[in-house]
C-alpha cells in the first residue's frame, strides 16, 4: 500500500460492562480507497463506526485520521479492573482524546446510518442545506439579521448543484420521508457530502434494497468517490456489493479481526466462510 | 433565485396589514373614545400581544428546538423584576421600599434620561433600556441553568427547568433580597405603559405591539436562517444533527438563552402593563397557561402561538367573564359564579386537544406570500412566512 494512509484504528477495544465489543481491532485505510468492514450479525460492525465517528468512546485504543490522534483512550480505575481486552497498558500514559460526534465532522468525517435518519419535517433541500450550516462563515446575529446573504446564497447555490449531480433535484421541495427506499438512501448520502468529508463511513448503504437497487448503489458509491476525492469505509452485508466495489475487506467476528484481504483472498478464506455459514462443533 | 418576487409581494402585503393595525391601535388610544366595549378590547390587545411574544419565545425552545421547558414563567418573572427595579424614580424609592429603607439601587434609567431628553423621550428610550436590561437578565440566567439543565432529555429537562423557576420564585421573596426585590412586597411607581407617550399622543397599546412585533420578526427571522434550520435538526433527530457537525450543546444553549431573553422582554412588558409586580403570580400556573397557548395554537406554529395567545386572552377575560357573573341575558343562573369559566375552559380545551391534536394552525404559517399567491391565481407552493401578527 503505498498510499497515504488516511484512517487508522490502532487496538481499538470497546468494552460495555462485562461484554468486548470490538477486541483490539487495527485498520488502515489508505486515501482514495474503498475500505470494506464487513462480518455476521454483532460482529461489532457499527460499534467500530460509533468508535470512530465519537459516539462511543473506546475502552483502549487510537484512532488516527490524516496522521493527526482524533481520538485516544485507555482504561482507568474500574474499567481497568474489568478490563477483558488485549494491551491494557499500552497507552497508558496517553492524554484521553474523547471528541463529540460534531467535532469529528468537523475534521472531515461525514458518515450515513444503517437505520435511514433524515430530518422528516424538512424537505430534501433543507436537509442538505442544513448539513451545510457547519461550515458556514456566520455567527448568529449575522444569520438573523441577513448580514451576510452572500454565505447564505452561496450555502443554497452548492447544495442545489449538490442535489443536481445526485438527480434530486426534481425532488427539492418534497418532504425527505416521502421519497422511496432508494434515494432516501442517496439523500442521506448527498447530506453527508455536503459536510465536505474527505472520508465518508457508510453504514450498510445497501440494506434493504434489492438487486437492482443494490447494482445501481455500487456504481453510485464509485462515482462519488472519484467525483469528490473521497476515501470510502463501508459496513456490508451485501457480498455482491462488497466484492464488487471494495479495494480492500476487513472481516470481523464476535469483536475480533479474523481475516483481511484483497475480495479474491477474502472470497476462498476457510474462516470467513465458516464465520458466515456456521461451523459444526465436529469438524 | 428562487421565489424572491413573490416573497417581495407577501412582504409588501405583510407591511401594510401591520401598518394598518399600528394605526388603529394609535387611534384607539388617541382618537376613539372609551366605552365600555373598548374599556374591556384595550387590555385585552396589550395583554394579547405580550403573550404572543412570550408563547412565541416558548414555542422556539418547544416547538422549534424540540426542548421540552417549562422556565418561562421563571424568566418572565427576572425580566419582570429587572425591569422595574431599574426604573422605579429616585423620589419614590422609599415609599415602594419603605420595609428596606429604600432599597439598594437608587437611581431610574427612565427618570435619568428624562432629565436630558424631556419627560416622554426619557421615558419611551428609558423603558426601551429597562426591556432590554430585562432580556439580558433572563438571557444571563438561562445561560448560567443551561449548563448543568440542558444535558438532561425530555421529561428531566421539563422538571429540571420547571424546578428552577419554582426556586427563583421563592428566592425573590425572600427579605434577605429585600434591599433589591422589596421582598414578598409589590414593586411599584414604575414606567408603565401609560407613560410611554409623545407629547399628549399617547401609545399605551401601540407600545406592547411595537415590541413584541419587533421581538417576534426577530425571531422568526431567526428560524429562517441557517442557526433555525439547525434547531429544527435537533428537534427531529438529535443523533443525525451531532452527527452533520451541528454542537447540540451550544444549539441548544443558543436556543435556550435566546428564548429566555424574549421571555424576559415579555416580563417586563408584563410589568408595565400591569402596573405593580409580585412574585406570587409566577408560579407554574402561568407557565401552563403558556404551554396551553403554545399547544392550541399548534406547536412549531409562530402564527399560531400568536392567534392562541389573543384566543386565549380574550376568552380567559372578557368573552367568558360573563359565566361568573351569576346571570346570563338577564335571568340568573345560581352556577354560574366565580370559577365557572375556568370549568367551560377546560372543557373547550380538552375538545381542542381531542379533535385538533395539532393546535389551530398544525405547524403551519398564515403566510402573505401564499395569500399574494392566491389573489393572482397562481398554484401556492412552499409558503414563505411573513412576519404574521
């Protein structure tokens, strides 16, 4: 891999209670790529995005994004006495870095959810413009007293041409909830961009949609990426859109890394496939 | 780009219905002479507009951020006080603090200014001065509660806020605050409304609409740019919010203390309307009453809070009145006597929330663009809001 590594996970081990989560899990993911996360059902799949994007804060571990430390942790006091996970000490000494989800945005790092979460009184225009208010140069008085209506012009200008290489538009004025399965999909993923990620984590994009929906899905997922730049970290279930489109997979079971590959390897991997199909306690 | 002409028309209508009513609310203070019908109309109007106001405050934390608080009777009440400490004259501080030998502060911001300007200037920028001291204390408070009160949800945000009025209520009648709250005892003497006039043309009612309509197009300014598309995030779904950048903590903060400031404002002109102010009304009582108007007129509804707040008023003293009064038409009625109309209130209430769970307006707007719309024919699409009153 000789390109820049834009993400990294170092030994990220989440733990609730008595039960890991994720167990000592390290990642790369190099610029421009698209990454896949993929595992059976608890694997501890979304636990890993919730890692990285703040909303949880890991138990032990470092997650890296542009070589720069977003978020650092290590148990202390109780936590270090339950502690079930490998490399307890290693960072012991660190500084905990435990940014909020908004924070984590801000660096770049937009993400989707696997349950669609659209703002349902807004139209589909609102919902992106409203993505756009993060980065907006205003402040609340010169919002509320239009002092700068060129920012705000400017903010509804890119996100109708936003909507337009997404194939909205026709749609600007509907309410998000009221369009399809599908582009309530794509409309969460324009909402995403509009955040101006370098990096976008898609939580099971194709979950629910069928095969056609699902082809249509992977060709979309490559063009934005190549479109804006984007390093891509997705959640699957889908094997048909995993091997597809990802560069590379990264497979995860009961919390732990039990295979990582290019598609090829990953598809003829025994422990993959006895994690996905089960394997019989006599064999 | 988009719709820019059409808003221009609903605007320009907007302005000339608002232009009209100020015209007739001068009119009626100056021109039309007092009977009875316009004895019991005159209060109705001042009281309606300042709860407009306060409902719209409300309905921007309740209906617009989706934080559920129940302060604002607290926060009527700091403006209220604030208001009227720093405008009580010089001359009557010991006759209004006669327990506390004066009181602490001893000078009047209205008084200081009329010794410059004349009486009624001094007194109009004066009073405009007080509102706004009274804003910025409710402001600081909230901003000082929000801390530790908004990182509870729902139902704890409730109890939590409501808690924190109940307390401010108590504090300020304690007599170890007397020097500055006069205790359990009213504040008086203070710039009202009937003050506020140019010359002999006075503008009692005119006054209370003038600052409300400013503080309410604020607002509704407000919502419509980019910070209100951030509130109404958080209010649909808090996780998808955090997770497009929005700082729900500093939202939140924002929308709290800026409707605390207008409930402050409203306080105060509570205060001049009503000529004395007391603790004792400020009780959870009156933030219900709030919360009904917010809900009646439809939750997320600026138009609506503004309707339900006249509706309300109206009905609460002057249309319902005559079922205490112990005779209707002319025959007497034995039940029909004090309380009553609180009975029948209840019961129109309870089919307003029965057959119209959304309130009057939903959250909808009377919008004047959409009227303009209407009037030339065209199909009405996206309603913008005018300033509606």
């Amino acid at each position: 891999m000789s390109r820049p590594v834009v993400l990294s996970l170092e030994n990220i081990t989440m733990q609730f209670g008595g039960v890991v989560a994720i167990n000592n899990l390290s990642m790369e993911i190099p610029e421009g790529n698209i990454t896949a996360l993929i595992g059976p059902n608890g694997a501890g799949k979304t636990t890993a995005f919730n890692c990285i994007t703040g909303v949880y804060q890991p138990t032990n571990g470092i997650v890296r994004f542009m070589d720069k430390v977003i978020v650092a942790s290590h148990p202390t006091g109780k936590d270090l006495k339950n502690y079930k996970g490998w490399n307890a000490d290693a960072y012991a000494g660190m500084k905990i870095i435990d940014p909020t989800p908004d924070q984590i945005t801000r660096l770049g790092i937009a993400r989707t959810f696997q349950n669609i979460r659209l703002w349902k009184s807004m139209t589909v225009f609102e919902n992106v413009l409203t993505a756009k208010h993060m980065r907006a140069k205003q402040n609340v008085f010169s919002a509320t007293f239009r002092a700068n209506a060129k920012e705000e012009k400017r903010m509804r200008d890119e996100t109708m041409a936003l909507l337009e290489e997404q194939g909205l538009d026709r749609f600007r004025d509907e309410l998000a909830t009221s369009l399809p399965y599908g582009l309530q999909r794509r409309l969460e993923i324009a909402r995403a961009l509009a955040t101006d990620p370098k990096l976008l984590l898609l939580d099971e994009p194709a979950a629910g949609m069928n095969p056609q929906e699902t082809l249509e899905l992977s060709e979309f997922i490559k063009q934005i990426r190549d479109k804006y730049g984007l390093t891509i970290l997705l959640i699957e279930h889908h094997m048909d859109l995993v091997m597809g489109i990802a560069d590379y997979i990264y497979v995860i079971d009961f919390g732990s890394e039990i295979a990582q590959g290019l598609p090829a390897e990953i598809q003829s991997n025994r422990k993959v496939i006895d994690a996905y199909l089960g394997v019989s306690e006599d064999e | 780009m988009l719709t820019e002409k059409k808003d221009k028309t609903g605007l320009f209508i907007g302005a000339v219905c608002l232009a009209v009513l100020y015209v007739f609310l001068i009119l009626l203070d100056n021109v039309i002479p007092q009977n009875s019908f316009t004895l019991l109309l005159v209060p109705v109007l001042k009281k309606g507009a300042i709860y407009s106001l306060v409902c719209v405050s409300m309905n921007l934390l309740n209906g617009f951020t989706g934080l559920f608080s129940l302060g604002q009777a607290g926060f009527m009440m700091l403006g209220g006080y604030a208001y009227a400490i720093f405008s009580i004259p010089k001359d009557q501080h010991a006759a209004v603090y006669q327990y506390f030998d004066g009181g602490l502060i001893q000078f009047s911001i209205p008084e200081a200014l009329s010794n410059v300007l004349g009486e009624s200037a001094g007194a109009i920028i004066g009073s405009i001065i007080c509102i706004m001291i009274a804003g910025i204390v409710a402001a600081a408070f909230a901003a000082l509660i929000g801390i530790p009160v908004l990182r509870l949800k729902s139902d704890y945000l409730a109890i939590a806020t409501l808690g924190f009025a109940e307390i401010l209520r108590a504090i300020f009648q304690w007599s170890g605050l007397g020097p500055i709250t006069n205790g359990s005892n009213l504040l008086r003497k203070y710039t009202s409304l009937s003050a506020i006039k140019i010359g002999s043309l006075k503008l009692a009612t005119f006054f209370p609409f003038f600052i409300a309509g400013i503080s309410i197009a604020l607002i509704v300014l407000l919502i419509n740019s980019s910070y209100g598309r951030a509130f109404k995030a958080i209010r649909d779904d808090e996780i998808a919010a955090e997770a497009m950048g929005i700082n729900l903590f500093r939202h939140k903060m924002l929308s709290f203390v800026i409707s605390s400031f207008f409930a402050g404002v409203g306080g105060a002109l509570l205060a001049m309307f009503q000529t004395t102010i007391q603790a004792t009304p400020f009780k959870s009582a009156m933030t219900y009453e709030l919360l009904l108007i917010v809900v009646i007129g439809g939750i997320g509804s600026i138009s609506g809070s503004c309707i339900g707040a006249f509706l309300f008023i109206a009905c609460n003293e002057w249309w319902l009145r005559f079922l205490d009064n112990g005779s209707f038409m002319g025959m007497s009625v034995p039940f029909f006597r004090d309380g009553f109309r609180k009975v029948v209130f209840s019961v129109i209430i309870m089919v307003i929330v029965l057959f119209f769970s959304k309130g009057i307006m939903g959250d909808r707007e009377i919008s004047f663009a959409g009227l303009a719309r209407r009037i030339r024919g065209s199909k009405p699409s996206g309603g913008k809001e005018a300033p509606a009153k």
